[in-house]
C-alpha cells in the first residue's frame, strides 16, 4: 500500500480527542455548541488569545468558515480582496462568488499579499463610484497554500492599511498551527489575533476529526453571526462535536504539539531532498513542501507515494507537494528519502 504525502487529513483523530469522545457518548448535553465542552472549550481559546471579549463559533470545515465569514461581513457591492494562489480564489468552486461577492485578486509568487498590494487595488475601485465594486475585506492564509508564512512586521503592515482604509482583515487559519510553530515565525497568537478583525483555527488539518474554530475580534459583527450561521446550515445540532475536540486542543498545549511535529517531519524531508540536489518550488517553513523532480523521478517515487503533482514547469520537470501531518511517520520520511536516493 502506497504511503500518503497528498494531505494532512488523511488520518482520522488524535487518539487522545478520540478517547474524549468515546468516554463523554453517553452523556446528555445541550445542542448548538451551548454545551459544556463547547463553553469551556471557547473559556480555553480566549484565554491563548488573551482577548475576553473575543466570540468563538464552531463549524465544520474550512470552506464554509470563508464563505460564512465574509459573506457576513460585506453588504452586497463590496468585495474582498485575496491572492490568486488563496484558497478562495481556487479550491472552493466560487463559493464567495455565489453569495454575490466579487473576489479582486493580486498575482502573488509567494503567496502573500503586501501593504502596498492592498492600497492599489483600493484606489483602482475609487475611480468610478458607483460603477465599480467597492472592496472592504481582505483574506490572507497563514500558512499560505504553498507553505509560506507572514512574518509579524507583514501583518502589522497589512492591518495598519486596513484601518487606513475601512477594510476587515480576515485570516484563514486552516493550518495556523503549523504556521505558528514554524522554525521561522516571530509572532505569537496573541499577537496575531490583535490584528485581525477575524480568523479561524484549523481543527480538521491538525488532528481534530471535524471543525473549525472562527474567532471574531471585532464586536460590530459578534451579534448577528449565530444568525448567519444557523441560515446557512453551519449551526450543528451536535455542536458537542467541536466542543470536544477544542477543549482537548486548547486545555494545554496539545494544538502547538501536533502541529510541531507535521513541521519537523516536512523539514526531515526538506533537507533530505535538498542533500540529494533538488531545489523547491517555495520556502516553505511548514508542513506542505514543493521539491522540483524530474518527470523520470516523480513517476518512480510514484510507484511508493502518493502525492499531488503541484505545477508542470517544464517538459522535463515539474513540482510536487509533499504534506506532513500530526501523524506523519518518521519510518516514511526516511523511506522516500532513501527511495529518492535510489532514483540518482
């Protein structure tokens, strides 16, 4: 059976949320997350946010937290403001599209956007009111979908133009763990939550077996979002779900951990590929990676692997995405190491 590199999610659970599930089963409890697990679990992230006032809401997957968040936050002429590498832009089949929001996108070889990306895209929509869309929220990921990470004087950059501006800053956080406890970044949670008027915590990427944890700083939206997401059937009945799994997250250190070990596995495979002569794709600092192989070695590795082909760079060469995850085995990282070195 091939080993898989394609995501990191292929597993199931932690075992040590799997446990807590099992031995809370019988227990009645209050649905729509005002169950005790979901109250203390939401106790738990503000505390690691240091911001009381902050609310937090529990859904299923990632797509839905942007789809629900932005939609929320823009009347019906205003639009958001993303990368063209960003999740919305291309893995999530035009769901904000669908509630009626234009997407402006800026070509981003990193993946990241900048101050100055934001300020002309905001002054290119001044031109012809009311003719134009107006943009009024910007969507970043950290880490982003090629595996770079902002860095704190970037978003302190990115929020200082928003304010300038009227604009929300909004993080997708699908795989925040991994960016937090990179090698390479300086910013703390709660430092990051400071800056954004919203963001989510990646359950379902980091060991959870379903949910998302959106975290809403800003309290002009704090009050109407329970309806937003009761009318796009993002309020699940069995909150108790979440609830669960972020308690067991957030009461320690168990989030930071699992993610630390996906990043130290990515960066054994890192270094292995790069001792055998191959140059990436991206810096990346986290647990999704981009070798560059030839066409020969990819087809052979795919033989053991299973992986996505990420971008076709010539006819010769392309490159892969290799993900590490909470489970990740380190007998499989050195397996394609040594597999690729048989490949020379």
């Amino acid at each position: 059976m091939k080993y898989s590199f394609k995501n990191d999610y292929s597993e199931g659970v932690h075992p040590r949320i799997l446990e807590a599930l099992s031995s809370s089963n019988l227990e009645q409890q209050d649905g729509y997350c005002d169950d005790k697990y979901s109250l203390e679990a939401k106790v738990h992230i503000r505390k690691k946010i240091q911001n009381s006032n902050a609310e937090v809401f529990f859904l299923s997957g990632g797509t839905q937290a942007n789809l629900i968040v932005i939609a929320s936050m823009l009347r019906p002429f205003e639009s958001v403001i993303a990368a063209t590498t960003g999740h919305i832009c291309i893995h999530e089949t035009g769901a904000i599209e669908a509630t009626g929001h234009k997407v402006n996108t800026i070509y981003s070889n990193n993946g990241k956007l900048e101050a100055s990306d934001i300020q002309r895209v905001v002054d290119e929509h001044k031109n012809e009111p009311p003719h134009m869309v107006q943009p009024r929220l910007v969507y970043i990921s950290n880490s982003t979908e090629i595996g770079t990470i902002y860095q704190k004087h970037e978003l302190e950059a990115l929020s200082a133009v928003c304010k300038a501006n009227n604009l929300y800053l909004y993080m997708d956080g699908a795989r925040l763990g991994s960016a937090l406890t990179a090698a390479t970044n300086d910013i703390s949670l709660p430092e990051l939550s400071a800056l954004l008027d919203a963001f989510y915590i990646g359950g379902t990427k980091n060991g959870g077996l379903i949910g998302e944890a959106i975290v809403i700083n800003n309290p002009v939206f704090i009050a109407d979002f329970p309806y937003h997401l009761k009318q796009r059937g993002a309020l699940l009945g069995k909150g108790r779900i979440f609830g669960i799994q972020f308690r067991e997250f957030f009461k320690d250190s168990l989030y930071f951990e699992l993610a630390d070990h996906a990043n130290k596995m990515a960066q054994k495979l890192t270094d292995g590929i790069k001792e055998a002569g191959y140059s990436f794709l991206t810096d990346s600092p986290t647990n999704q990676i981009f070798p560059i192989f030839p066409i020969q070695i990819i087809e052979e590795l795919g033989k053991n692997y299973e992986f996505y082909v990420w971008k076709k760079l010539d006819d010769n060469s392309s490159a892969i995405r290799l993900v590490t995850s909470w489970a990740t085995n380190e007998e499989a990282v050195d397996g394609f190491i040594g597999d690729l070195s048989l490949c020379l």
